[in-house]
C-alpha cells in the first residue's frame, strides 16, 4: 500500500531535486578539475566540494549566478534546466571561492 511521498524532513531534503542539483555539481567539478589537469586524489576533492555546494546552494544557485549569466525570465528560476544549468556553474566555481576564501582567512592568520 503506497501512501504517496514520505513526509519526514530527510525524505524532502534529499529527494530527486537534490540528488539532480549535486551530480550537475559534481559535474562542474570534474570540469574545473579536469581543466587543471589535477591528480585523482585532488579530482575527488573538487568533485566532492562541487557537489556539495551545489547541493547546499539548491534553488538559490539561478539568483547567485545572475551576475555572469544575466536576468532570466519570469518563471525560469524554478525550471529544473535552470536550476541544474545554475548547480553546474556552482560546481564549477565553488571550490575556487571556497579555496580562495581559506586562503585569505589563512593570511590574516599568518599576520595575527
């Protein structure tokens, strides 16, 4: 007997939408490592953070990356080709914000 969509919190938090947003996540990071041209070690570890951003930015990814890709139209911003296209670019660049955010974090650090 189904008794339609599981109502507990894990099951919303990491349904079909989020598991789409983090593989396109995934997906910017093997890009950007593969772009680099990293070990495999350091090509998990980008893939990894770019899943994981995507996964945690979710829905908002379309309104953080409207700098570089512009307004959208009305109602693109929930479309599931937007909010993947949108988790890509996160993934993609998320682990060079990220890295550059430690870094400086670790220079003020290093001055304290």
């Amino acid at each position: 007997m189904d008794n339609g969509p599981d109502p507990s919190l894990f099951g919303q938090i990491f349904n079909e939408q989020g598991a789409l947003l983090a593989f396109f996540g995934a997906l910017g990071g093997l890009v950007r490592s593969a772009t680099i041209k990293t070990g495999v070690i350091e090509g998990i570890r980008v893939t990894f953070i770019g899943s994981a951003m995507a996964f945690g930015v979710g829905v908002l990814s379309p309104f953080l990356v409207r700098p570089w890709v512009g307004e959208l139209p009305e109602g693109m911003h929930s479309a599931l080709g937007t909010l993947c296209a949108g988790a890509f670019i996160v993934g993609l660049v998320g682990v060079t914000l990220v890295e550059r955010f430690l870094a400086g974090r670790k220079l003020v650090e290093d001055d304290a």
